[in-house]
C-alpha cells in the first residue's frame, strides 16, 4: 500500500509458490515373470517441469521376496539423465508371489512390485466337424469348428 495526499495506490497480485519436488518412478519390463527370467527394470526421477531431478546417485536398491528377504542389492547407482537401470535373474525355484523392488535416494524413498508366477501351458481343445459328405462341384462345404 501507497499512500500521500494525493495517490493512494493498493496493488494485490496472485503469485504461485512452487517447492521445488522429485517424482520417483520404477518401472519392470513385465508385470508377471517366472523362474529362471530375467527382470529388467529401471529408475526415473524427474521434477516438476518433467525433466530429470538434481539427484546424480541412488543409494540404495534392492530387490525382496514374498517373504521380505533381500535377494539382490545395489549400492550407489549413479543416475544418467536421471534414470538408471539395471537387471537380475530369477532362480530356478524362485519364491512365488508378490515380489518388491525399493530404492532410497537421499530423503527419497519408493517401491513398486512385480508377480512370480509358476509357468503353466494354457490347456484348450479344438474339434473340427466335417459335412457327411462334399460333392465334387459343390461351391461351398460346412465344417463345425469348436474351440
């Protein structure tokens, strides 16, 4: 506010105030694995403006079984472009489940899952019905396909 004897001045203006935030993001290359797979995965972190946050390492990451058991880990990952990836290999009797992967980057900590899922075929069945019989100039003969 302005004020002398001959001006009196009031000014209001609407300022956004934005603190300043990194969005983590952990993705898996599949939703569902099985024994013996290997899981790729990989770790972004972006700020507000959706460019690639101020942080240059991640501290800590690690993968745990259905039981909480750490399985694979990895210390000081450094972040290109704020992301990192990396990659590990079920064993060939994997715990079966809900699996987690969690990282901490400084203050910042986030988690995601993937399922390891024992592998079955999927089972179907195909029957095919021909006519009685097909005449040799006949244009059209029906077959009964069920699936």
């Amino acid at each position: 506010t302005f004020e002398d004897s001959t001006y009196s001045v009031n000014s209001f203006k609407e300022i956004t105030i934005l603190k300043k935030e990194t969005y983590p993001l952990v993705q898996t290359d599949k939703g569902h694995y099985k024994a013996n797979d290997d899981v790729k995965f990989r770790v972004l972190l972006i700020d507000h403006n959706l460019k690639p946050s101020e942080f240059k390492i991640i501290d800590e990451i690690w993968v745990e079984d259905p039981r909480n058991r750490r399985i694979a880990q990895w210390v000081d990952q450094d972040l290109d472009r704020g992301m990192m990836q990396q990659e590990f290999k079920l064993s060939e009797e994997p715990s079966l489940g809900t699996w987690t992967i969690i990282f901490k980057a400084g203050s910042l900590k986030e988690k995601t899952t993937f399922t390891v899922s024992e592998y079955v075929l999927p089972k179907f069945e195909v029957t095919i019905e021909p006519p009685a019989a097909i005449l040799r100039d006949a244009l059209k003969a029906v077959w009964k396909v069920c699936a």
